[in-house]
C-alpha cells in the first residue's frame, strides 16, 4: 500500500516529469499540471552525469534517453589563445556507478519529450495550459487545487516542480528566492565538428569560462560565461554577434562554433542563481523539489541531476510508506537537504574563484571531488 493514491505534480520539467513516471507506475493517480501551452521546445543542449544515468534507469528511460544523447568520458581543460592547448584530462569518473558512462550531452528538449512520453505510457494524466492559482489547506488529509482561478480537484498531495520562481513555493509561505551570483551565460546549439567526442572547458581569457558539449553525433552546445549584464532586449541577430566576438580568444572547435553563429544559429542568455530553500520542503501535503527548492550555477552540471534524485527518493518514500507522516518527511529531508546544500556550496564556489581571479583554485579538483561525492546514491 503507498501512502498516496491520487497526486497533483506543478511543471512539467525535468523533476516534475520524474516524479509523475514513478508514482503512475506505482498505481498512483497523477494530474500533472503546466502552465505553458505544451511542451517547451526551446533550450540547448544539457550535460548529464552518470548520477542522473542512474536515475533515468529507474524510471525506465535510460534505454530511450541513450539513444539520443550522446555518452562520453572525461573532461578536457584547455587555454585560451593559438591552438587551444589542452592543459588538464580529469580522469573518468563513474558517479552512477559502473553500468553507465561518467557522462552525456543530448539535446534538452529531446529529453524533455523522451520523458512526457514516459510519463503519458506510465498513466499520468497531463494538463498543458493550466496555471495553479490556489491551494486548500484548510484539511488535513488532502490539499486543494485551484488551476486559473477555479476549484479543480483534491489530493493527496501536491508536488511543487515549477522551477525558480516557484509559484507553488509562494503559495505555501516559503520566502526564499533565487539570487544572481554574479554570473551570465550565453548559449548556441551547433553542428558537432568531428575532433568534439568530450567536453572541453577553457579557462582564462576575456570570459570566466568557455566550452561546449557534444550531444548527438552531429550536434553539440556551446557556452560563453560572464560578468552578468543586463541583455533584456537583445535581438536575436545582436546575440548572435555579441557571442561571436566574445570567443575571440578561443581557438580550435570555438572557429567552427563561430562560424555556425555567422550561418544563422541562435544564441540566449541567462543569469546564474543561486537558492536553497533550508529546513523543510514541504508545508503539510505540500512539498516542493528541484529547482523550487533549490538551484545552483551550471559550474559542475548538477541542476538537473538533483532535481532528478529529489524526484526518485520522494517517490521511493511514498510508494514504501502507509501514510504522509512525519516520518517520511523527516527521512526525505536527512536524504535530499544536505546533499542538495554540498551540491549548491560546491556549484557557487567554483564559480567564485573565478569572479574573485583565483587563478590557483583548484577548479578541476573541485569537478572531480563533488563528482566522486555523487557516486553515492542519494
């Protein structure tokens, strides 16, 4: 016997999508509720490590996901200027254990559509175009939904996945909110050039960092991080030109990367956050997880694979337990909190060493460190 039997998910990304596969497959009744018309396609490319691997086989997605990404080993770190020379090769490390590869570049919305389909087989019933506005607390044995200002059903419990600006996360009191680290990233989605089979890093230069990442056989994503700026109203053309001159510096793929760029590829830009909601998750039958809960810079390619490991151990939780108790948060939160803290720590500190010009922080150290510490399961 679970512990729920009819629960209502807010957002269909990455951890949200997670968490509605396993309930469906449990039994559990599922309303997954987006306020976007349908499922975004727009986004880049995304770097999976071998933690995440791990948590789409057990949701039953590995197969599908593997083969449309792109698995590697390692990582180079190169400098910037004439022929890009390779300064460090970060050895392979397996954080998902030994059956699946240290890491994975695909194509964000290749995977968010790998995991609707998942999600839609397992039995979850998904409601594209439907804004949560409101939630009944007022009993104790269920919670709720209003979705665009009418009452729409009640549950048992209601997961918040809807990202940084949570409204799931403000209609439960929580005040936390994501902050600015200091740091801005451009990305483009390109052709992969042939002599690209891993991700390279470059440190140094005009930019905090520069890289790419394969993600199939012929694509890859390329990314340029900065002082943030204010790019409200850039368009699409300036982008492109601004990402064009900024890796100037870098040679090697960065003069096939550039070229993509004069051919038209698109380029977006985003500020770094940073937020950790601390203490509990949840309000009653009222949880958050993923980027609602917490967030971290891109540094050590950990968003998403958190917001993966939150999803697998909440409903690893609910399917073993009887009830929504104190007991089950209390185990959810020893499992997820801290590691979800070393994670943001880790992610925040590497990118301030090089706002701060650290040039003798052990960059590369700390890549391998935190991806050692992921090896553990959640």
């Amino acid at each position: 016997m679970t512990a729920v039997s009819k629960v209502a998910v807010v957002g269909s990304g990455v951890a949200g999508l997670a968490a509605a596969i396993q309930l469906a497959k449990a039994g559990v009744a599922v309303d997954l509720f987006e306020a976007k018309p349908e499922l975004s396609i727009l986004g880049s490319g995304i770097t999976l490590q071998g933690n995440a691997l791990r948590a789409f086989d057990a949701l039953g997605a590995w197969d599908d996901i593997r083969a449309a990404g792109y698995p590697f080993v390692g990582l180079t770190l190169r400098a910037p200027g004439p022929g890009a020379p390779a300064v460090a090769e970060l050895p392979d490390v397996k954080s998902g254990g030994p059956d699946y590869p240290s890491t994975m570049g695909m194509p964000r919305p290749e995977l968010a559509r790998i995991l609707l389909e998942h999600a839609v087989a397992a039995g979850a019933s998904v409601h594209f175009g439907s804004r949560i506005t409101g939630l009944d607390t007022s009993d104790d044995s269920s919670v709720g939904v209003v979705i665009d200002g009418e009452p729409f059903d009640r549950y048992d419990l209601v997961i918040g996945a809807d990202g940084l600006n949570s409204t799931v996360r403000q209609l439960i009191g929580m005040d936390t909110k994501p902050e600015t680290t200091g740091m801005g990233i451009w990305r483009t989605f390109v052709s992969r050039p042939a002599s690209v089979e891993r991700s390279e890093l470059y440190y140094g230069g005009p930019m905090y960092i520069a890289g790419y990442t394969p993600t199939s056989e012929d694509t890859m994503y390329a990314f340029l991080v900065e002082k943030a700026q204010d790019r409200v109203g850039v368009t699409d053309q300036e982008a492109a030109r601004i990402m064009i001159e900024e890796s100037r510096a870098y040679d090697g793929p960065w003069n096939d990367i550039r070229a993509d760029l004069e051919a038209g590829a698109t380029a977006n830009y985003t500020w770094f956050t940073k937020h950790l909601v601390e203490g509990a998750w949840n309000r009653g039958r009222v949880v958050i997880i993923g980027d609602a809960a917490h967030s971290c810079p891109p540094t050590i390619a950990q968003g998403a694979a958190q917001g993966l490991e939150d999803a697998v151990v909440l409903t690893e939780l609910l399917v073993a337990h009887d009830a929504v108790d104190e007991s089950l948060w209390r185990e959810f939160h020893e499992r997820r909190v801290p590691r979800a803290a070393a994670v943001v720590e880790a992610s925040v500190q590497l990118g301030q060493w090089q706002i701060d010009g650290d040039r003798d922080a052990d960059a590369g150290g700390l890549i391998f460190g935190i991806a050692q510490k992921m090896a553990v399961p959640a």
